[in-house]
C-alpha cells in the first residue's frame, strides 16, 4: 500500500540563518520532511545573514529530504544566500529556484 503524500509545504527562513535562529529551523524543516510532505520549500527572500552553522542546517535539510525521498527546495533566495551556496558547492545539490535577487526567477528575467 502506498502511503499518500501531503501537499507541498513552504517554510519561511529567518532574517538571520545562523545560531539559534538557524536551529530552530533545523527543527521546523526537518518536522516538515518527517511529516510525509512531497515537497519542502525553504524561502530565503528575508535571510540578511548566513553563517557556517546556517550552512550546515540546509546540507542536513537536504541530506534528510533526500533520505526521504522528499524535494527540499529553496526558493527566493537573497544574493547572500545564492553567493554562500555557489562558493561552496551546495547549489549542485539543492533545488534552487531563483538567481539571488529574491524574485524567484532562476533566469533573471524581471516583470516591470
């Protein structure tokens, strides 16, 4: 018997991604991954500052879904966040949608 998936969930990440902040996320995606959602999306369009730690949480994240066959997916993500995922190779192994302008459009396309 297969078991049915819920609906795609979003999850807002905070200004900062780091510390406390960040492990409190860590807890509210992983509930989310557990929960038997189908798709995981992490919006980034607020996050003012990311550190090591924060990094670390969104390879954990992605390392989770992927066990669980569930898609993790940042979304809107702040040039900050884009830059810090591109250095250091995460971007290969995250859905990404958006180019770091926070609009979501991976292409840099923008509506006037």
């Amino acid at each position: 018997m297969i078991t049915p998936r819920l609906p795609a969930i979003t999850i807002t990440a905070p200004s900062a991604l780091a510390g406390v902040s960040a492990r409190r996320l860590s807890v509210e995606v992983l509930r989310a991954i557990t929960s038997g959602h189908a798709r995981v999306s992490l919006d980034c369009g607020f996050v003012e500052r990311v550190d090591s730690y924060g990094l670390h949480v969104l390879t954990g994240a992605q390392r989770a879904a992927h066990a669980a066959g569930v898609i993790l997916e940042i979304i809107n993500p702040t040039l900050m966040v884009y830059h810090h995922l591109q250095r250091t190779s995460l971007a290969a192994a995250m859905v990404l949608a958006g180019d770091g302008d926070g609009d979501g459009d991976p292409e840099g396309n923008h509506a006037e």
